[in-house]
C-alpha cells in the first residue's frame, strides 16, 4: 500500500479526509528521516538521516511538551514520512494534520501522529 492511500484511508475513518498530501523530502533530497511527536500537543517535526537538517512540520513545534521518537514495528528509525491535510473551505484552512510514514525495511505503512489543527 502507498503511504498517501493509507492516509487518505486513516483519514475517513477520522472523519477529516485529506484534500492535499505530499511527501517530505529534505534539501539536501534525502527521503529518510528520525520522526518525532508529541501526540498530546499535536506536533511533530523530522529530522534528515543524511544531513541533520530539522524540519518542524507545519510549524507545530511550538505546541510540543513532550517528544518522543517514533519508530517502525520492525525496529527501523529511519522512515520516508508524508504530510496530509484537511481543509476547511480553503487550502491554507487547515483543519486536521496527519504524518505517516513508510518503513523501507518492512515496508508498513501508517499513521503516527494527527491533530487538529489551530
């Protein structure tokens, strides 16, 4: 299964289905990433396998308190991570966050994290 279906599928059943997706991809154009959230806040942000670099996922960041690392049932931390959003009635009206990721190990798809947007 793609990671986008099986969000657009999460997303139905949260009852806020996603209008836009997209898979994150770091500047330096490494698709691996440690993820981390705070499903409490509703946040997450990844960090790049290759360089380092942080990515704060739609600025949620701010909200967190409490962080903790997000890994696969198989023990891989390194994971490729798509975004999907539920608008209200204009793209940039968010109204619910998900981030998924794909294991490229054992190959699972799933959602770690979601909140409802601010």
């Amino acid at each position: 299964m793609k990671l986008k279906d099986e969000i657009q599928r999460y997303s139905k059943l949260n009852g806020y289905e996603i209008s836009h997706y997209h898979d994150v991809l770091c500047r330096c154009k490494s698709e691996k990433f440690l993820l981390f959230s705070d499903d409490t806040e509703g946040s997450a942000f990844a960090k790049c396998v290759k360089c380092k670099t942080k990515l704060d996922i739609l600025d949620s960041l701010k909200y967190a308190s409490d962080l903790t690392q997000n890994v696969c049932n198989c023990g891989n931390e390194a994971l490729c991570i798509g975004i999907g959003i539920a608008t209200y009635d204009t793209p940039e009206d968010h109204r619910w966050i998900y981030v998924g990721a794909h294991c490229d190990k054992c190959k699972l798809d799933g959602v770690y994290t979601d909140w409802n947007a601010r």
